[in-house]
C-alpha cells in the first residue's frame, strides 16, 4: 500500500536528517541546525505516525478482517491523525506517541487474528 510505503519513507528522510544534524551540528550555524532539527521532528515524527494512521485504517479494510480489527483501527488512527496539532500545540506531541503505540498494538492483534483465522481454515 502506498502509505505504509510513505511512512517507511518518512522514517528514512529522518534518519537520514539526523544522521545529517550529527555531522553538522558541530560547524553549522544555529540556524541551520534549528531547521535540521525541526525537519527531523516533523518527518520522524509527526508525518511518520499520521501516515501510520491513515495505512492502519485503510490496511483494516482488506477482506477477510474482523470487525474487532477494524474498530481497533479507528481507534488507532484518530489519534495517529491529530498527532497533527502538535505542529501547533506543545502538548500535541502526546499523541504522536500514543498513535505510534496503538498503530503498533493494531499490527499484531490483526497479525494475531489473520493467523487465527488462517488455522481454522476460515480465510483462503
């Protein structure tokens, strides 16, 4: 799915940022290395965990998913999603945490449910 693959990306742009700040934090100006530093946050974190959000929610929608899965990933995305207040609010960056850790709760119980599914010989 293209937005699991964004999101990957996103991951990628970050720790290329950071290995980038590491190397110029010493001789850069406090410029430079205030926006390497914001650019890092952004795509590690905040663009990372919203397009985290939006694959949880559209990857619950595959055939063969529970309604158990899929209640779990609205549950998981709303808060992946509004991580985007903190671009604006401080306190905002709460939820940049929680909907990484209810993205990844998400992940192995449907993982869990498909397995199950797949012994009992439900899903072909």
């Amino acid at each position: 799915m293209p937005w699991g693959l964004a999101s990957v990306g996103s991951m990628l742009v970050a720790s290329i940022l950071a290995w980038v700040l590491a190397v110029a934090a010493g001789t850069a100006s406090v410029e430079t290395v205030g926006a390497l530093r914001t650019a890092n946050f952004i795509a590690g974190g905040t663009a990372h965990v919203v397009l985290l959000g939006v694959f949880v929610l559209l990857a619950a929608r595959i055939p063969n998913t529970t309604k158990p899965i899929r209640v779990l990933s609205i549950a998981a995305a709303v808060p992946a999603v509004l991580s985007l207040s903190s671009l604006v609010v401080f306190e905002g960056a709460a939820l940049i945490l929680l909907g990484r850790l209810l993205c990844m709760v998400w992940a192995i119980c449907a993982a869990v449910s498909l397995r199950r599914r797949i012994g009992k010989g439900e899903v072909v």
